[in-house]
C-alpha cells in the first residue's frame, strides 16, 4: 500500500502510471479497485485530507469545518439559496453520509434505455446487477437492526403504518453498528462500510497509490490526447501525474464538470442537466423523550412514495443542528432546546424536475437550480404527510418550517392546507441537497451528451468520466450504491480499451 500525505509535499512530486484517478469518494475509489484489482498501475488523487475514525470530529460544525467542501456552506444560486453538502476528504461524501443503500431501481434504467437505447449494452442490467451484489457484500449491506434503531426510527415505521404507507427500514453499510447517531460527522468506531475503508482499502491492497490533500487543478492534452494532470499539494508542492492509459474524472457531479469548465474543455453540454434530490424536514416534539441522537442515524425510510417522485428518511444529527432547526427567539429558544431530547426530525426527499447548472467562474464550481413549481408542490405534500405520520405516531406538535405558514401545527387539517394553499416560493423551504447528477451525461450523440455509452469523453482521447455526472437522470433513491456499479463498469470499459 502506498500513500502520499500532500500535507508534507513541499517539493515537486512527478509520478508516471497507467491511470490518474481524480477524487477517492464512492466513484473514485469503485473505479480504482477495478483498475488496481485488474493489474493496473494506478494513482488516485484526492484534494481532502485522510480523516481515520477515531479521528472524526464529534460535533457538526467540527465535521463540516474539517471534512465537508466549503465549511458544508456551498450554495446554489436561484429563487432559493439551498445548501449542496459535499463531502471533500478521503472517501468523498461517504464517511460523512447517511449509510443509507438503494440499488438502481429497474423503472430508472428502463427510463434511461427508453431514451436512449445504445445504453441497454452499454450499462448492461445483468452486468450492472452483478457489480451490485458483489459491492452489497464488500459493503455489509444489510437492513437496520431493531436493536440499533433507537425512538427516532421506529416511530416512523409506527407512523408509516397509522397512514398505510409501504416502509422498512433501512438498508445501510455497515458492520457492528451500535446507533450511536453520528454518520453524518464520520463514524468514530470505524463500523460504517464507506469507500475509505472498503473499496479504496482493496484499490491500495492491489497496489494503487493514494495521493490526498492533492487538488487536480490542469488536464493537459497534447493532439488530442489527455494524458497529464497538473495540481498543488497541501504542502505546497507542485505535483504532475503522467497517465500513460487513462485519466478517470471521479470528482462528483459538481467539481467534475467544474473541473472540465476550468480546462476549458466544453464540448457538449458540460455543466448542463444539473438534476437533484433536494430535502426538506419536518421537526416534531414528543411527550415523552424520544432522544433523536440515539440509534441509527438514518434507520427507516418510507418507501411508498417513490412513484410520486417522494422518498422520507428519519433523520439523526448532531444537537447543534436540531438547535438551528427549532422555532422561537430567546426564551422560547431557550426551553426548547433545554427540551430537546424530546424532538424528532424526518426528511422528505424529491426527486426535482428542476435541472439547474454547474459553471466555473474564478476556478470555482458555481451551480445554478431553483425549484419547479411541481417541485414546491412536493415540497408541500412531503411536509404534510411526514406531518400526519408524526402526528400518528404521537407527537404533540410539528414543526414544517416553512416561512410564512404556522410555525407550530397540531392538526391534520391545518396540514391539508399546507399541502393545498402553502406558499410557493421555493425559498419559503428550508432544504439541502446531497445527491447531484446528470451534468455530463453520457451518450451517443455528441451534441447532447458529453460522454460516450462507454464513458470515454466525447472529443478528448484518454479521459473518461466515472461518477454520476454521466448518469442520465437522477434516480429518486441514495445514489451511493448505483454510483459504485457505474464506476465500476468505467473502470472495466478502460481496461477493455487499454488491452
Ligand atoms: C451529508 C450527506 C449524506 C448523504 N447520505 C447518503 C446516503 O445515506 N446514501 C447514499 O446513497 N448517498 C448519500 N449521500 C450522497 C452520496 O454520498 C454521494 O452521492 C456520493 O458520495 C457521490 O460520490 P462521488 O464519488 O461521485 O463524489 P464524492 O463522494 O463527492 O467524492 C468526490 C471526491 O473528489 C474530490 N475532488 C473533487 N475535485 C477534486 C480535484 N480537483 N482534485 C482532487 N480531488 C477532487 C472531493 O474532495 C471528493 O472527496 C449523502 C451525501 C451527503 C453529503
Ligand atoms: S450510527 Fe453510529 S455506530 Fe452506526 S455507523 Fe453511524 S456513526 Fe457508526
């Protein structure tokens, strides 16, 4: 295994090898350890920092200050400003998310094969079932147990079933998981399964070299030909890395675009299709303590939504955000949050219609999106339902946090009217977004795809894009898995052409 820490780079670093890989998270490390596992030589280089478990901060300002892109303070610009989270250190977003695994859903493939049939080979069903089982099993993917998944989670499914709604709980990745409620600050026991310590592990068994705190800031080409990738080391080193088969662009669906903008390389609708899972939540106070940071962060879902573009997750997080998320200024302030361990919060995802997109200005990723007025309607549907289910299941008062409707809500009807005259303004919501595709989708045609169906860029020999920008659509479920089997099948079509 090899690692070089940027951090003590202060000198020029030059390194030849097979493929570059650019970004350690899910896609990145997915693609490495095909490449790696495959005989390759292969660098991947990572512009975080390698955070071990013991090391993951306990509070949330301290994760988002250390491990989260921008402070977690990247925003996309529009008619609402709604938080992107990004995870930037070994691993990606991985270590600091939910654990939560969906597989593809078939109609979502179905969809993508429908509009554009080249991809039924190209991203093979079987193929890509396969690399998902085998992914499930390096992952220890398995659902929540009872005996982890704390008040938070199973008054949802207590809630799901008072509505009628299909539910379960959540499939995650992890082993020995105790529900200690911390994912989304990095788990502090080493038991959640995320790419670090699962798949870029494997890469580096099979002799991959990790280079972290190494920001990839030039793709040079030569006739044609991408085959070097210039950037800065944390230490301040110059660093240059010659691929002599590949460059693989694994940095998510916003800095890989961004990255590409920044090299001024712009064929095809790069930056373009920005799609999203924007979240809204709805707060809750129970009589009885309910102790929303104990058990698994991300326990249950409800499942039964997903046909109209709805997928709800209980929420777990650090006491300082569900200090933020609470009503009221002082006094008020003040009891509620000495009342905390009372309140619930629950998550609605949706799946947007709204496409916004990724530009590079000053050599940073600036997206634009601003909810479709279909997409508020979900939001206002989404609080009511989740509203009527804690409600259910037998919290006193909800919270929908929504500006400009009552703040505090005990009945099912004042829900109603949420969900048929609540404002539509998408900045009325509070939300965040943290799964994020389509900016440089792949297809046959060049003109309205940047990515050939076997992931080779469009005009550019030797660069390949892996992660979720390629993908079509979004998919309305946690995106992790899927990506990984994407990746996965890249790195294959790499070594097909390298042969
Ligand atoms: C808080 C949060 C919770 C989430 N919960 C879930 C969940 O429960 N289940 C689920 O399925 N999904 C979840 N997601 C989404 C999921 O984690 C992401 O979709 C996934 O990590 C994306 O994988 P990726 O490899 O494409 O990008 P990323 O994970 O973003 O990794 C890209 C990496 O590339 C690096 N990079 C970028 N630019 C450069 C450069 N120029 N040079 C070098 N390195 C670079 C970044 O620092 C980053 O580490 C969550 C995300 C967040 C933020
Ligand atoms: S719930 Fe706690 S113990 Fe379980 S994986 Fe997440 S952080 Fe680790």
């Amino acid at each position: 295994m090899s690692h070089v820490a940027g951090a003590e780079v202060t000198r020029a670093l030059d390194l030849e090898t097979d493929v570059v890989v650019i970004g350690s998270g899910p896609a990145g490390s997915s693609a490495a350890r095909e490449l790696a596992g495959a005989g390759a030589r292969v660098v991947v280089v990572e512009e975080g920092p390698w955070v071990q478990p013991e090391d993951a901060p306990a509070s949330a300002f301290g994760a988002m200050s250390r491990l989260y892109r921008d402070m977690g303070a990247s925003v996309v610009l529009g008619a609402a400003p709604i938080p992107y989270l990004q995870g930037r250190m070994v691993g990606g977003s991985s270590p600091i998310n939910g654990a939560i695994c969906w597989r593809l859903p078939r109609d979502v493939w179905d969809a993508w094969c429908a509009a554009d049939p080249s991809l039924r080979d190209a991203l093979a069903w079987d193929e890509l079932e396969a690399l998902t089982d085998e992914l499930e099993a390096r992952l220890g993917v398995a659902p929540t147990e009872p005996a982890v998944a704390g008040r938070k989670n199973l008054l949802m499914a207590q809630g799901a079933d008072a509505l009628g709604l299909a539910h379960r709980p959540t499939r995650r990745n992890v082993r020995g998981c105790t529900g200690s409620g911390r994912c989304l600050q990095g788990c502090p026991h080493g038991f959640k399964q995320s790419a670090d310590v699962t798949l870029l592990a494997d890469a580096l068994a099979h002799g991959a070299t990790l280079l972290s705190d190494v920001a990839a800031r030039e793709i040079v080409r030569s006739g044609g030909r991408a085959g070097e990738v210039c950037g800065r080391a944390r230490g301040g080193g110059p660093v240059r890395l010659r691929a002599r088969h590949a460059i693989v662009l694994a940095a998510s669906a916003v800095q890989t675009p961004a990255l590409l903008l920044r090299n001024r390389i712009a064929h095809g609708p790069v930056g373009e299709n920005f799609q999203c899972h924007p979240g809204v939540s709805l707060a809750g106070r129970f009589r009885e303590p309910v102790r929303m940071w104990e058990g698994a962060t991300q326990g249950h879902e409800v499942t039964g939504l997903r046909g109209e573009g709805l997928k709800f997750e209980a929420l777990g997080f650090d006491l300082t955000v569900l200090a933020a998320r609470l009503e009221g200024v002082g006094r008020d302030l003040a009891r509620s949050i000495a009342d905390r361990a009372h309140w619930l919060d629950w998550g609605a995802a949706v799946r947007a219609e709204a496409r916004g997109r990724v530009r590079s200005i000053a050599g940073r990723a600036v997206v634009t999106f601003t909810p479709s007025a279909l997409d508020v309607q979900r939001f206002r549907r989404g609080l009511r339902i989740l509203g009527e289910m804690m409600l259910a299941a037998g919290a006193e008062v909800v919270h929908p946090g929504v500006r400009g409707f009552a703040p505090h809500v005990t009945s099912p009807a004042v829900l109603a009217d949420l969900e048929r005259d609540g404002p539509s303004r998408p900045a009325a919501y509070t939300s965040a977004i943290t799964h994020m595709f389509g900016t440089c989708r792949m297809g046959r045609d060049p003109r309205t795809s940047v990515v050939r169906p076997d992931f080779r860029h469009h005009q550019i020999d030797g660069l390949w894009i892996a992660d979720s920008s390629v993908f079509p659509t979004s998919l309305g479920v946690n995106p992790q898995i899927p990506i990984m089997a994407v990746a996965a099948c890249c790195a294959r079509r790499v070594l097909a052409a390298c042969r």
